[in-house]
C-alpha cells in the first residue's frame, strides 16, 4: 500500500500496522537503491526502483481531488515547519539537507504572507512534478502513486471522500482479516463538503484563480480518477 500524501495514508497505516512488514524507515533517511533521501511518500516509480518493486505485490494507493489536497497540503507544510525542529536524522548530513528544505518553503510562505491563494500563485510548476526537487515539498500529482509514464501500476486505486467502503473492497481483495477501524486524521481541517455539488471540503476556502491553477497543475489527475473541475 503506497501512501500518496494527504490521502489517509495515517489511517491507512494504522489500521494495517499488524501487517507492516517493512524494513525501510517512514521518515527522511537515504536508501542506497534510490541514491536519495525519501520517507515513506514514495512514489510507484520509486517503487519499481527497490527490490520489493519486482517480486509481484499487489499494489494499492488512495487518491483525493486536487483542491483538498492542495489545501489541506498547504496547512500541513505549515505544520511540519514547526515539527521539523524537533525531529531527529540518522546522519547529520540528512538533517542538514531537511533543514535547508524547509528553510526554503518557509520563505516560499513567507512571500505569500502565509495566505493560501498567494502561495498556490507562486509555487513553481517544477515543484509539483519534479520529484526530487526538495524531499519536503509533497505536493506532487496523485497519479504519480499509482502511474508510471502512463501505464497504471496500482491494482486498487479507492478515493479519499468514500475511504471507508474503499477500504473494505481493498482488504477484501487482499484476503486481510480482523482490521481494527482505528481514525488517525483523517479530517485534518473543518471543511464544508456539502456546499458544493462535488463533496469537495475545501474548494470553496480559494478564489477562482485558485481553481485554475490547480486545474492545470492536477489535470491529468482530475482526467484519471473522474474528479470535476471546478471553474467558478
């Protein structure tokens, strides 16, 4: 189960913990298959790249539309600026590396005046699809989870805003047994889902310029999972 950020991958977690057999650590640490830090967002074409990547896993990802996961990334770039001080690296060399990511998107913050309209202008398209641009900015399309260069990779890709019944069908389809429904942030903000004719949490919280420039961000996203764009 890959874990595109701010897609329920902490409940996703929790729940399948039992199962959890992975060596390789959640937070920033430098994987001599890859030759670069990650943490536990990899992507599926990461993936492909780890010896685990070519022994035939049945491969699941959650998705979430474009808007509320650019707003509720936004808030939680914001919370990790914070966290980040009292985290821990194995190698200084890492921490140094981190600590001059989020040094650069908190001046990115900082030139937005911290206001999320001013801040989804400024960021850089090269940003959001460059991968290893900075390990610290997570804000990267949804299909890159569950693609690589076109081809869908994932076996089971559940949305966000129908988690549960998602959920279901997935550990059905893995034979998983006796899963404790355990929450963990799931809603991360106060949203207003039921405003807008789509179920989206937080659309209505940006400007229209807001919506087009995550339309054209995230278009592929909105093309390969069936979300709606909204314009106005």
């Amino acid at each position: 189960m890959l874990a595109p950020w701010k897609s329920a991958s902490q409940t996703v977690q929790a729940r399948l913990k039992p199962y959890d057999e992975s060596s390789y650590p959640k937070y920033y640490y430098f994987n001599p298959h890859l030759n670069r830090v990650v943490h536990q967002h990899i992507t599926c074409a990461d993936l492909i790249g780890l010896p685990e990547g070519r022994l035939g896993y049945f491969i699941g990802a959650f998705v979430r539309n474009p808007y509320d996961r650019a707003y509720s990334g936004f808030w939680q770039m914001q919370r990790g600026m914070v966290e980040q001080q009292r985290w821990t690296y194995p190698d200084p060399w890492i921490g140094d590396l981190v600590r001059k990511q989020w040094s650069e998107l908190h001046s990115q913050f900082q030139r937005a005046e911290f206001e999320f309209d001013k801040w989804i202008r400024i960021i850089g398209d090269e940003q959001v699809y460059e991968i290893g641009n900075n390990s610290s900015f997570n804000l990267h399309p949804a299909h890159y989870w569950t693609h690589v260069a076109g081809a869908k990779i994932a076996n089971f890709v559940g949305k966000v805003e129908s988690f549960e019944s998602g959920f279901q069908q997935f550990i059905s389809q893995v034979g998983v047994e006796h899963v404790e429904l355990v929450n963990a942030n799931v809603v991360d903000l106060k949203g207003d889902a039921e405003s807008n004719p789509f179920g989206y949490r937080y659309v209505n919280r940006m400007s229209s310029a807001s919506r087009s420039r995550i339309n054209g961000l995230f278009n592929r996203d909105f093309e390969l999972f069936g979300y709606e764009k909204c314009s106005h």
